[in-house]
C-alpha cells in the first residue's frame, strides 16, 4: 500500500470517529429536550389541576379561591410517571396564598451534564409560567 492510501484511511477513520462523537452527543441533546418538552405538558396539565382545584367550593372538595391544603394527590393519582416525577414544592401557608410552584424531575441527564432534568412552575389563580431560572 502506498502512503497516500495509508493518509486517506487514517483520513477516513478520524472523518467516522468525529461523525460518531457528534451524533452520540446530538442524541444525549434530543433526549434532554424530549423529557423537558414531555415535562413541561404535564407540568401544563398539573397546573390546570391545582387552579380547578382554586375555583372549587370546599364543599366539592377544592379551597375555595385558596391554594390552602393543596397537594399532589389532590391534583393526580400518578406522582411519577415515565417523564419523570412531580411534587408540589412547599405547601402554601395558611391564609390565601398568591401562588404554588409544582417541581418535575426528568428521566434524563440536563444540560449540565450531571443533574437530571428539572423544572418548575409557578401556578396563580389565572395564569402559570414557567421558572426558567430552575430549569435544567
């Protein structure tokens, strides 16, 4: 074999273990970003929860325009899930609470690289939002 033919295959080798190491990564990345999307629609569905749960007489079992005694079995039966699993981060104080904030922990590693993916999500009588400062 003559050394040109050597230069193309060791060529050819790096060219397949550089493609290989972006698709494996690119994948990691798709993963991370399907369990934030999957989490993000039940964090959407809890929230719809927890204000049904704000409108409803406490003679139907809500808190009557309160988020007092809220808690995750009251918004689902299933507190895990395969995207990951749901908590109701500290239960509002007594009184007449503004807001909660539902937590999700993900199946998959975030963006750090390390952590599983998480999010969080501030849910008040007439709207929710997304905490992008606890996202991973």
């Amino acid at each position: 074999m003559g050394s040109q033919q050597l230069l193309l295959i060791i060529v050819g080798v790096i060219i397949l273990a550089v493609a290989f190491a972006v698709g494996i990564t690119m994948f990691k990345d798709q993963a991370a970003a399907s369990n934030r999307d999957s989490l993000s629609n039940d964090l959407a569905y809890l929230s719809s929860k927890a204000q049904e749960f704000y409108r409803k007489p406490l003679a139907l079992g809500g808190g009557q325009k309160s988020f007092d005694g809220i808690t995750l079995l009251r918004l689902t039966t299933k507190p895990v899930n395969a995207n990951g699993s749901f908590d109701v981060e500290s239960a509002p104080i007594t009184g007449n609470p503004a807001s909660i904030v539902i937590v999700a922990t993900g199946v998959e590693t975030g963006n750090d690289g390390t952590n599983k993916v998480f999010m969080a999500v501030r849910v008040w009588p007439d709207s929710t939002a997304i905490e992008q400062a606890r996202t991973n």
